[in-house]
C-alpha cells in the first residue's frame, strides 16, 4: 500500500515538473532523500522480535499424524510449540520421511526410508504457544511391507 501511495506522489511531481521542471525535479530528490533517511533511521530490523532466533533443533514435532489425501498425496499434521519468550514463528522448513518399518519394531534404524520431501510452511506461533502446522506431501507411489511410519524433522526456522 505505501508503494502505491509513493508511486502516485511521484506521478503527481512528474506532472508537476512539466510546468516547472526544477520545482518538480527537486521535490522528487526530497522525497528520495527522504524515504532513504526514513528508512535507515527506522533501523534494520523491519518488524519487531525479528532479530529473535529460534534454532531449528529447538523444535520438536508431536503429534505426527498421517492422512491419506487426493491424487496419491498425504496431509500430514504435527505440533509445534514456539520456545521463545518475544519472537514469532512465521515459517517452517519442514522434512517430512516416509518410513516402512517391521511390525515389531519401535525403533527407525530397523526401517527403510521410501521418500524425503521438504515443503516450507508460514505459520504465525506466537511466544510459548502451541499450534498444528499442516503440510501436504506427495511421495513417489509405494506399497508398505509392514508399517507406514512418518517423521517430522525442522530444518529451517524464520521468526518476526
């Protein structure tokens, strides 16, 4: 919206400098000038909380679950809980892994991998809340020997 707001005052200046060009030349480097000092004055971070970094290892996933969805894709949905006392999370990296794992197993070294993907997902977590974050992933086609596992790993974090 400032852009339009900007690009309109510019528009009315040219109009403006058809008449007297210095007048509307140099009311156009005031404006620069202006929207250049605004800008560094206003500092470096451009929201609040931005300089607030949550490490990707600080978020663990709970609650993976795994639906099957259209056209061979499947909705997979995890919580997460931002740690951080200021800082928002805005968007997740997420790696998602398809796993066939033996029936009597619980641990995933026994499994075999059949698909990673990695989707970015925006979000809005706010400080020391708790929301689902829902990605849908589409593995190459595969038929389980024994049982589906799904594991949710964060690679990426970005707050504000």
């Amino acid at each position: 919206m400032h852009w339009a707001l900007l690009v309109i005052i510019v528009i009315a200046l040219l109009i403006a400098s058809f008449k007297d060009l210095r007048f509307g030349l140099g009311a156009l480097g005031a404006l620069l000038l202006a929207v250049v000092i605004f800008y560094f004055a206003s500092g470096a971070t451009p929201w609040p909380g931005s300089a607030t970094q949550i490490s990707a290892s600080s978020l663990e996933p709970s609650n993976v679950i795994a639906e099957q969805a259209y056209a061979g894709s499947y909705r997979v949905t995890s919580r997460f809980t931002n740690p951080s006392s200021e800082g928002h999370i805005k968007e997740l990296a997420l790696k998602v892994r398809t796993l066939d794992c033996p029936q009597e197993s619980d641990e995933d070294s026994s499994c075999t991998v059949i698909a990673d993907s990695t989707s970015r997902v925006t979000t809005d977590i706010p400080p020391g809340q708790t929301q689902d974050v829902v990605v849908v992933v589409s593995p190459p086609a595969f038929n389980i020997a024994g049982v589906a596992r799904w594991r949710v790993t964060v690679e990426d974090v970005r707050t504000r």
